[in-house]
C-alpha cells in the first residue's frame, strides 16, 4: 500500500498551490520547460490528471494509443481559462482526488487495476504515487528555475517525496520503457542513486518474454553499476536531460549505455 504517498501527495499539492497564488499575469503565460506548454498550461495538466479519476465524462476525447498526445489535448481544452479559474479547478479536483486516493489504500480495493494506455497498468493503490512523481517532476523541472522561468526558492528535496517519486518511477520504468529496455538488458546492471529518496537496484530480464523487473539490492551477477543522485534520476530518467550528464557508469559501459539510452519514464 502507498499511505506514505498520500503524505507525499498532500506535501506536494500545497507546494504547488502555494507557487500559483504568487504567480503574476507574466508568469502564467510564461513559457515551460514542457515544450509547448506554458505555465498555466502545466497547472492545468495538473489539475486534469485529478480529473480523470474524479471526472473523466468531462474531459475531452482521449488519442488512443498515446497517453502523452492524451494530455496535451487535455491541456488545450483549457488554454483560454482564467488564471483564477485553473487555481480554482486545481483546488477542487486535488480535494477530491486525494481523497480518493486514501480511499484505494483499503484492501478491498488491492486488485483493482487503473489503466494509463501506453504507460502501463498499475495497482490502484499506487495512484497517489504516480500524482506526487508528476507534481514534483513538473513542479521542479518545468517551472522553477534553473530550468523553467520562475523564479521562487526550490523546495528542498526530502526523503519521503524523492522517495515517493522515484519509487513509482521504478514501478513504471518496466512497462513505460518496454521492448527497448528489455532487448537491451542483455545481463543485469544495478543503478544506484544517492541522495534523499536514494537507493540500490538491480535491472534485469524477467521470466516473461518482454519484461525487466527491478529488484532491490545490487545482485550477484551485475556487469555493470550506473550511479547518479534520486534527485538527478528524475530529470535523466524522463528524458528531460541527458543521463550522460549525470551518471557514472562501472563496469560494461556497453551494457549500461543500451540499458540506459532505452529507460523512459513519463
């Protein structure tokens, strides 16, 4: 269950909102570092990711297939709002998402599955999970400095929401990453990431056709060690940067560069 990502979530959700009420007009229509998206734009995304599980009959029709196009035309549908009336919709949908939320950590919700189309199907109870990684991806690679335009103090990274974040970007990276990452995982390479929300992991080929698994711990058998700090994985690990810029690789350089040139997390 994921009762720490519900704590994580709710930290998260009021660091946003606390940004967005200092926001000026410029700064709304300010460009993101999301190609394409300004920074309302990445509040609205927000917003609607909530609304999908509170209130998906009023979103428009989904891009089959593509869970990323999904949320871009999402976004448009609400480009022409008010800056007041994004605040105002984030507020209402966190509320009854993250209530929801605590909700699916009861048991009988433990084998109910929620779809995310080309990313994946995951255990219900890891909703808050995969919402507090797409806050604090957003929140700190999008829209504050030093690679999105405003400019506040950065929220210090902690273990519990790093952690939270790079937990579910470990979940997500077998089925988000999929054929590619398994082809190249021709033996296993451990990754190791410092820092708070930091740890030890090993990615290999799993028993089925197609799937890695990650284990944790660095097992025997590792050809080759990837490390870089949780916080940097977040940027390197969805393709917002480079991992060459950030990770250090041991032993098969080979192996590690085909593992990690195929991981993508989104």
């Amino acid at each position: 269950m994921s009762d720490r990502a519900i704590e994580a979530l709710r930290a998260e959700h009021d660091e946003v909102l606390r940004l967005a009420r200092t926001l000026t007009e410029a700064e709304w229509d300010a460009p993101s570092d999301c190609a394409g998206w300004r920074i309302q734009d990445v509040v609205a995304h927000l917003s609607n990711t909530f609304r999908m599980a509170v209130d998906p009959g009023s979103l428009p029709e989904a891009v089959p297939g593509d869970i990323e196009a999904t949320q871009a035309v999402y976004a448009e549908a609400h480009r022409k709002w008010s800056a007041a009336e994004v605040v105002a919709d984030y507020q209402e949908m966190a509320s009854k998402a993250i209530e929801m939320c605590a909700n699916f950590q009861r048991p009988e919700f433990a084998d109910a599955q929620f779809p995310m189309d080309n990313a994946g199907h995951y255990p219900l109870h890891f909703l808050p999970d995969a919402y507090t990684f797409d806050h604090f991806c957003h929140l700190r690679n999008d829209i504050l400095r030093p690679h999105g335009p405003i400019d506040r103090p950065v929220p210090a990274p902690d273990e519990l929401r790093v952690g939270v974040t790079v937990g579910w970007m470990l979940v997500g990276l077998p089925q988000m990453s999929g054929v590619p990452l398994h082809r190249a995982a021709t033996a296993p390479m451990g990754l190791r990431l410092t820092g708070p929300g930091g740890g030890e992991w090993t990615l290999r080929r799993g028993q089925a056709d197609g799937v890695v698994t990650v284990a944790e711990g660095l097992l025997n058998g590792v050809r080759a060690t990837a490390t870089s700090s949780a916080l940097d994985f977040v940027s390197w690990g969805t393709r917002r940067r480079r991992w060459q810029d950030s990770v250090r690789v041991a032993g098969d350089g080979a192996l590690a560069s085909g593992i990690l040139d195929a991981m993508h997390v989104f």
